[in-house]
C-alpha cells in the first residue's frame, strides 16, 4: 500500500476504535446509572424493585410529616391520590418542601415497603410541578375516572 | 405607548434581518457590488432597533410598568432598583430578548470590521448571520413576545422577581453565558460563508479565530459565574451538579474548545479543513440545542422556564433549518475539499487531532448522559434520571487523560517532531511530577485518586515552563527580551492550560479534602467540624426590603485558638410577595478553605436544622475559570490577527 495511504489508514482505524471504545464504555456506565422513576400506586403493587436506586414521587400528604425529636430524621406519606408511600429521610429538607407539594425522592425501597430516601427534591419555582410526577397524577387520576365510569356503567 | 414602540422596532428589525439574509446573497450570486455593500449598514439598522426595543423593555422595568404581562410577573415595585434592571432577563421572554441583543451586538461587531474581509466574503458572512438573527427575532415576535399588555385592567403591583434571582450572580451570569453561546453563532457564519463561496482554504480560518476565542472566554466565564453562583445560592454548597441546563451550557464549550484547537491547524497547516468546518457547525447547533433544552421544559432542571410546549416545537424546527440546512450544504461542498498536506504521527497536528478525539468524545458523554432521559422516554422504557456517578466515572478519566496529552502538545512541532525535542523533558516531568505527588499525597495522607490528579497537575506544570524555557533561552538574546517577544497567542495557551490545572486542583481537594455535617442546633450549642469549632450565638428577626428574615449568628474559633476566625450571619428569608422561603447562606471565603453555613428548616422548639462545610480549595475552581477566560482573551488580542487584518 502507498505510505501515505497507510498512515492514513492508521488514523482512521485509530479513531475509529477509540470513538467505539468510548461509547461502548458510555452506554455500559449509563446502564449502570439510571434510576427509573416509580409512583406510589406501582411501588404499592409491588412492581417497583427494591434495594435498588430509584426514583419515587407524588404530592406530600397533609399532617403525615413527623420528625424525630432529637435528630434530623423525619418520615412523610408521597401520595398520586390513589396509593401512597412512607418516605424516611435523614438531614435537611429542601426549601420548598411542605405538605402538599410536589416533591420527588432518590433512594431505595426497602423491605418493608418504606422508601429510605438520600435526597429529597422539591423544585425552585412554587408553580412547577416535576412532570414525572405529574404524570404520576395524571394516569392516577385516569384509572379512577375509568373505575367511577366502570362502577357507574355497572349500576 | 412606549412598548407599543418597543414591539414595533422588533417588528421593524425582523424585516431588517430578513433583508440582510437575502440582499448580500443575491448581490453574492448575482455579482452585484451595490447590493453586497447593503450588508454594513442593514446590519447596523437592525441592530439599533434591537438596542431600542432592549432599552424600552428595560425602562418599563424601571418605572414599574405593571401594564406589561412580562414586567407584572417578574417585577415588583419594593424591588431594588439593581434587581428590576436585572428582572429584564429574569423570564423567558425578556432572556430571549437579551439572547437577541447580544447576537446583534456581536453582527454589528462583524458589520464594523467588515473592511477588513475581502469584498466578497464579509457580506456573505453578515447575510448568515442575518439568516440566524431572522430565525431568532421571528422565535421571539411569534412565540414570547415581551411586549404584550395587560389591559385595561393594569394590575397595582407585579408578581415579583423569583427570589433566587435576585442576586449579584443573576445580574452578571446570563449576559456573560449568552456572549458566549451566541458568540460562536459568528464561527458559524464564518464556517458557512466558506461552504457557500467554496473558498475553504485557510483564510476563513485565521478571520473565525478570534472571533472563537474571544466567545470562548465569555463561556468560560459564564460557566464559571454560573458554578458560582449555584455554590453559594442554592445552599447545599455544590458546585456543580450535572444537572441538564449546566450541560447545555458545558457541550458548547467542550465543542468550542476542540473548535479553537482544530482552527489553530487548519490556519497553520491547512489540514482538517473540512473537520473544522464541521466543528464549528456542531458547536453553534450544541449552542442552540442548549437554548431549546433550557426553553422547552422537556428536560427536569432547576433552571426550566415553565415549559411551553410551542415553544419547544418552534426552536425545534429552527435547529433543524440552520443544522440541517448548513450540513447539507456541507455534505455538498466538503467532498471537493481536499488536504494536500501530509502530516507525520508526531507531528503537532497528531497531537492537536488526538486533542479533538478526546474532546468530541467528552462531548459525546456529556451529550448521552443529558439526552438520554428523553431517547427512554421516546420509546416508551420508562421516566428515568441519569445521576451525577455516571457523568463522573466516564468523564474524570478521560478529562484525565486529556490532560496528560495537554503537558506534551505545546512541545510539539509541526509536521514531525523529533524523538529528542519531547522525551527528555517528559523523562524528566514525570520523574518530578512522580515525586512531588508522592510527597504530597504521604504528607497530607491523600489516596491513589489524588496521587494520580496531582502527579497530572505537576505534569502539566513541569512541561510547560520547560516548553516556556526553551523557547525563551534558545538564541543568543537575553531571556526576557526573549520572553517578550513571545506572541500573546502563545501566553493566552499557557495561561488557559494552566487554568486548567488550577481547576483540577481546586476539584480534586473539594471533593477529597471537604468536611460536612447536618447537625440539629439551638442557640448556645457548638459543633465541631475539621478543627473548627461553630458556636451558635442567637437568633434574631430582620426586615430586608421586600423579605422578612431568621437570622442566625455564628462565631467559629479554630481548635485551641480564643480569637474567632469568623462570625457566620446565615438567613432564612420568606419573600413576603410570592410567600416563597428561602435559604441565604454564610460564607467564609478563603484562599484554601471556605467555611459555609446554611440553616435548614425551623425544627420544634428553638432547635434548627443547619447545614455546615468545610470546603477546601473550592476557589480554586473559579479561579482556574478566570485564568482560562484570559488566557482566550489574549489570544483572541493577538497582534498577528490585527496585522493581517490590516493588509
């Protein structure tokens, strides 16, 4: 082969198996980090797994924060009006954290069905609302008109 | 009757930008001499009916226009003067107005050094950027228009400025961020004139580079504002978080990083003609791919505009015009480029290439790990978040190994480089680097994570005053005359590259060398962090201009020491018309150490939750940022570009 065809080659084969290599390496680590987002009525029905990092969300229910009297921990119910879900957390809650907010956690579903979060998020803006957990509510609200249509068909 | 005029000078200067998109082509095609030099002043026209309709927007800020939509939801009349000229980009429409603003700045900027092109490329250039400003003004007239008014029933005071933005960082980071991103809206005009006029030889090169750097060195800034920013508003004391809208803003820098490098050999060497060309195509589209991220509210970001899904749509379509209209144009013209050029594998060229490998691939992470969110929801696998672990295992060793290359390219010559020119002195770094880690790392009892960083950040230092020496002491001339003559372009590369290291450092300790608690506190408790000793003295009521606050007072001693080191006065602010609360934090900055005290939430009884860190080396970071930024600066202030641009 010409010389500089070659060394042309070269390059290219180079690139080429560098560039693979690294998005080879990139999916791999992004299988590895994802957390997939679960509402209270699928982690109620078991179909969220658990001892692995997840995602969870809803509206905070009014009255069900309780903190613990000595410590930073503190417990709440997440809610998408059809099932809701024990949140335990331990240190400072963000901001814009309150009852009846839209919040989403980030942790693992234990046991006893109790989701032991390490980081809550409650967003900037009073007016956003997460849209995972928009969606939550969404079809939540979806399957209860489905049920009221269903039990009012029935009757 | 003001914003009527504003709204009608946008209108007047979308027809402007509309004329300067298609007067200097036909005149191009047509070989019209008279309607070529239309370019200038058009360009000049539409710019000054920016400027009219950016200052209107502005005034009705001022005197607390609440007839305004945009002015009565991001403004207030107890809003400091300082905050109301700010909450002009507090929204998404008035941000879009500056976004527009400053693209005119930077056309007219073109427009004045138009003389300087030769007759028949300056014109093309401003008719491209006529074809974005076009896409741009339409986006904001048809979709976000800030002018809209509330009437008859003018509201008696507005919504207020969103809290978190009422804020020096708020002030100065947009602005900054958004000189950058539209900045390289210029390389891209260059890089398309090319395509269109056929003249991709190494011309177009030399004029787009300091055009490149100059809009580098505002992102770098912005960035680095940015990161500021969130380090001390958002009160957990991150600096960065990867979250998707600090992405959107990071790939256009990486882009435009490999950008400045590639351009560097196209102009000096003429090779990778058409891997320049469509470097400098990506990094505008990353640019604007960011713009459609942050507006569309399709990503979950603390910084999401409330999502409008029009809007979304409409940015959409004009990133797909201007990328795929300029790629097309590309995969058109590049097949006629052809590299006369050889180069050997040791010659700089291979380094600057494996330069450009290692950035695209960055890019690509950053890219993935942003997008991929959306691609799983699209087929339906589920919402999903990608977490900051990702982006660090895949991006630190790369970013790592970057740098390693980075010690020994400036070494480099063109062409070939001669084994005995890098060896000896990478021989010799890695024997000093080696050992000076070593010593660090026992000293300070550091892991194997901080011995690599460090032996890499002593690399790098060692190399570059060895290249600096030999450059300065070959000839007979004394070293500092020697010194002196050395081009500013070569000083904005060391400058950068040291930057670089700087920021390393100030990573590397923060995220190894960094103490925090969350503790639960009353008045009179004390907690003891990393030697320091926090002593939380009282609480007390304060009344700011439009908040009420908790303020928390703190006097921190170091161990064993009765004088204080710092007094700590964190709040808590409610703004009282959003009803919003927010944490302000307290800071004791330092040169290798930063003490941070944020409260969280009132707990029962006078007990609250407080947040405390001990941050090592954290203004290192920024410090690093500011030296790149010069570094781009001088480089783009070059005396070489004047010159040329005189002849």
């Amino acid at each position: 082969m010409h010389p500089v065809r070659k060394k042309r080659l070269f390059v290219i084969v180079a690139i080429v198996i560098i560039l693979s290599a690294a998005i080879g390496l990139i999916l791999y680590a992004l299988q590895q980090n994802i957390n997939l987002f679960y509402s209270p009525s699928q982690i109620v029905m078991g179909d969220a797994p658990h001892d692995i990092n997840i995602r969870a969300g809803g509206m905070v229910v009014k009255g069900s924060v309780k903190r613990h009297s000595e410590t930073l921990a503190v417990t709440f119910d997440v809610t998408d009006f059809q099932h809701s879900v024990t949140i335990s957390y331990r240190g400072i809650l963000p901001d814009l954290f309150r009852e009846g907010q839209g919040i989403v956690a980030q942790g693992k579903l234990d046991q006893n069905g109790v989701f032991q979060a390490n980081q809550v998020l409650a967003k900037h803006d009073e007016k956003y609302m997460p849209p995972e957990v928009s969606e939550a509510l969404r079809n939540a609200q979806k399957t209860t008109d489905r049920k009221i249509n269903t039990e009012q068909s029935t009757h | 009757m003001l914003p009527e005029i504003g709204q009608f000078s946008l209108i007047l200067s979308l027809f402007f930008a509309l004329s300067l998109a298609l007067v200097p082509l036909i005149g191009y095609w047509a070989r019209n001499r008279l309607l070529l030099e239309m370019a200038q002043p058009l360009t000049l026209i539409m710019s000054t009916l920016v400027l009219v309709s950016f200052v209107i927007l502005s005034v009705a800020f001022i005197t607390d226009d609440f007839s305004v939509l945009y002015v009565s939801q991001n403004s207030n009349s107890q809003l400091p003067i300082w905050y109301k000229f700010s909450a002009v980009w507090g929204g998404h429409e008035g941000s879009l107005l500056l976004w527009v603003f400053i693209l005119s700045g930077w056309c007219s900027a073109v427009a004045l050094k138009v003389r300087t092109l030769p007759e028949n490329v300056g014109p093309v250039v401003l008719a491209v950027l006529g074809i974005v400003s076009t896409g741009f003004l339409s986006f904001l007239i048809f979709t976000s228009s800030p002018f809209v008014r509330l009437l008859p029933d003018i509201p008696m005071d507005g919504g207020d400025l969103n809290p978190l933005l009422q804020d020096f960082g708020l002030i100065v980071h947009p602005p900054v961020l958004y000189m950058g991103y539209v900045g390289f809206s210029v390389a891209f005009a260059f890089a398309v004139t090319a395509l269109i006029t056929g003249n991709l030889n190494a011309s177009w090169a030399r004029w787009a580079r300091p055009w490149t750097a100059c809009s580098w060195a505002f992102l770098t800034l912005g960035i680095t504002l940015g990161s500021w920013w969130a380090y001390y508003e958002l009160g957990w004391g991150g600096w960065w978080f990867w979250d998707p809208v600090e992405n959107a803003s990071f790939m256009p820098w990486l882009a435009g990083t490999a950008l400045l490098h590639s351009l560097a050999v196209t102009e000096k060497r003429g090779v990778f003609k058409s891997w320049t060309v469509l470097l400098a195509i990506f990094t505008f589209s990353l640019s604007l791919l960011g713009a459609f991220l942050v507006r569309s509210g399709v990503l979950t970001s603390v910084h999401s505009f409330a999502a409008d899904p029009t809007r979304g749509i409409f940015i959409l379509v004009l990133l797909i015009v201007l990328v795929g209209g300029s790629l097309l144009l590309y995969a058109i013209r590049a097949a006629q480029v052809k590299s006369s050029v050889s180069f050997g594998l040791t010659g700089r060229e291979a380094w600057l290439l494996l330069n450009n490998i290692l950035l695209t691939v960055l890019t690509l992470t950053v890219l993935l790990g942003t997008l991929y969110p959306l691609i799983f929801d699209a087929l339906d696998l589920g919402k999903i978040s990608v977490g900051a672990p990702y982006f660090n295992s895949v991006f630190t060793p790369v970013a790592l190994l970057l740098i390693v290359f980075m010690g020994i390219g400036p070494l480099s010559k063109w062409h070939n480089t001669p084994l005995s020119v890098i060896v000896g002195p990478c021989l010799l770094s890695m024997v000093l680097s080696g050992l000076l880690a070593t010593v660090l790392v026992l000293w300070c009892g550091f892991g194997l994570l901080a011995w690599v960083s460090f032996t890499v950040v002593f690399w790098v230092v060692c190399l570059s005053f060895f290249d600096w020496f030999s450059k300065v002491s070959a000839g007979s001339k004394g070293i500092i005359p020697r010194a002196r003559q050395l081009p500013r372009n070569y000083y904005g590369m060391l400058l950068a590259h040291l930057g670089i290291v700087v920021t390393l450092v100030g990573i590397v300790l923060v995220s190894i060398n960094s103490h925090e608690a969350m503790l639960r506190l009353s008045p009179g408790d004390s907690a003891s962090i990393a030697g320091y000793e926090f002593h939380f003295d009282r609480l007390e009521q304060i009344k700011g201009p439009n908040y009420v606050a908790d303020r928390a007072q703190f006097t921190v001693f170091k161990a064993g020491d009765p004088d204080p080191v710092a007094v700590l006065r964190p709040e808590k602010r409610m703004f009282t018309t959003r009803q919003q609360v927010m944490t302000e934090a307290a800071l004791d900055a330092g040169f290798t150490r930063d003490l941070y005290l944020s409260l969280g939430e009132k707990l029962d009884g006078a007990a609250w939750g407080v947040r405390i860190y001990v941050k090592s080396f954290v203004r290192w970071i920024w410090l690093g940022g500011i030296m790149m930024m010069l570094g781009g600066l001088l480089a783009a202030l070059d005396k070489r570009y004047q010159r040329r641009a005189e002849e």
